[in-house]
C-alpha cells in the first residue's frame, strides 16, 4: 500500500479496513456492508484505487499487489485469479433443470458472478444475500435467499429459520466454502451458526461440493463441518499436500484442480483435470 498520507471519509477508512482483513471484496458485498448504493461503493473504489490505497478489479476490490507494475492493466491479484479459476469450474457443472445450494464468501459470489453467464433455467437456492444480489441479473436463473438472521459483514443468513428453509429442498449440488482442513481430511470452519445452514444442505444434496483456494491448506479453523467422506468433489486452484490428498483419496474425494479461463475454456468440462493424476496413482 501507498504510505502517503490520504484524506479519507469514514466510509472509505471502513472499507479499506475490510479490504485489507479480508484481501478482497466484490463491489455488491460493500454496498450491502455499507447501506449504500453499487454506484456510490465504486466511485469509492475509484478514488482509493488512484490514490494506490486498494487495487481495483473487475467486479470488485482488493489489496495491491506489490509485485505489480503499477501503469499496468492487465495485472491481476493471484488470489483473485485463482478464486475466478475456481467459479468457472463449477460453474460448468450447473445444468437445466437443476436445484443447486450455493454457501456464502468470497468463492462463491465468484460462483454465481459465473453462473450469469449461464443462459439455462435452474435455481439456486443460497444462504448468501449477495449472492442473491448478483443473480438477479439473470432472470432465467430462480435464486431463493433464505430466511433468517444477518449478522456478519459477509451478508450470511443463518439460525433455525434458515436451516428450516435448506431442509425444504433436494440439492443436485451444494457448493460449500470452507476454511481449514483437518488431520483426516475433513473440513473445517469457524463460525458454528454457519456451519450449521452448511450441514442443512450437504445432508440433502447428490453431491458436495467443496470450492476453496490454497490457503485453506494453511489455516487453522476449529469447527468440524463434515466428514471427509461426505465431500464428493474438491473444487481449489492448486493439489493439496501429499498427506491431505492421500486423506481425500482414502475418503473417496474427487480433487479438481480449476484451469485460468485462457487454457480451460467455459463449457468443456473434458477439458478440467477432473481427477488429478496424483489421485490416480494413490488410488
């Protein structure tokens, strides 16, 4: 970040707070955090990114990386790429006529800025109020937002109504965030009111879903979210070390490594290497 000093009003000092907690924030997420307007959230965006505070991207903002070449346009945040990388992926999976559950964050407000570009008619049903937000740009897509309580910045509705209303659907997927992984491949979290819609919707779902970056291999969250076994797919943007992926195969996940847009075209999943080579060779 730029050490000059900046005059910044206490929305803009609240927001690069977030920003630089989090690392990254959609613009849709900042304008519900902050009771305003999608307008008013990217002129913010706007000034703080010519001031070299924050880094603007597509859809969103996030923390400058100071690698980068600063007249440069094409610079893209890692992280960033590596969240989108993750989105596309499964976005693909999502047909006609389906019933998917998507989870709250980052990685899935990246899922369903995908899912947009999906001119099929199916429906989502989320736990996210941004989420929600986003898809309803695209009118062919049924997004049902439960009911409940909203008490984190992150726009998550969670508590008994919520999970009620989960429970009242069947899931072809449940596309779960998650933040650590335990010892024998299970995943954890850290907030149990979370985890509790979460466990609502991987109970009814075909297949489970779990779409998380690397750095879920390096934090250390203490609310157990599933069993191993119960994740069907693993959906990051780099393999697992080699005792978390032999957990996965041992549990009978299957590990999906997203390809960048530029070498994994949107709608050829033959093109993802669905099954890595390593879990061939544990198998």
């Amino acid at each position: 970040m730029n050490s000059e000093p900046a005059k910044l009003n206490k929305r803009q000092a609240e927001l690069v707070k977030m920003v630089t907690r989090e690392g990254y924030a959609t613009i849709e997420a900042l304008a519900l955090r902050f009771n305003t307007s999608q307008q008013t959230i990217r002129r913010d965006i706007i000034a703080l990114d010519e001031r070299q505070i924050l880094q603007r991207f597509h859809g969103g903002v996030g923390v400058i990386n100071e690698d980068a070449q600063p007249l440069s346009v094409e610079v893209q945040n890692p992280a960033i790429e590596a969240t989108q990388a993750i989105a596309d992926t499964a976005a693909q999976w999502v047909k006609a006529k389906m019933t998917v559950f998507i989870d709250v964050g980052a990685t899935a407000e990246a899922l369903a800025h995908s899912l947009l570009a999906n001119n099929a008619a199916f429906r989502v049903v989320t736990s996210s109020l941004v989420v929600a937000l986003i898809l309803t740009e695209q009118t062919q897509i049924e997004t049902i937002v439960v009911a409940g309580s909203v008490k984190t910045l992150d726009g998550a509705v969670i508590g008994d109504l919520a999970t009620s209303v989960v429970n009242m659907f069947k899931y072809d997927y449940a596309f779960i965030s998650f933040s650590d992984f335990d010892a024998d491949g299970s995943p954890m979290d850290f907030d149990i009111n979370k985890v509790l819609v979460k466990q609502a919707a991987i109970r009814r779902a075909d297949a489970v879903v779990g779409i998380a970056d690397a750095n879920t291999y390096r934090r250390q969250a203490s609310v157990r979210l599933m069993d191993a076994g119960d994740l069907t797919y693993f959906i990051s943007d780099t393999m697992p070390h080699a005792d978390l992926n032999q957990q996965l195969v041992k549990a009978g996940v299957q590990v999906v490594v997203a390809q960048p847009a530029t070498t994994a075209p949107a709608g050829r999943l033959d093109s993802i290497h669905a099954v890595s080579m390593a879990n061939e060779q544990s198998a």
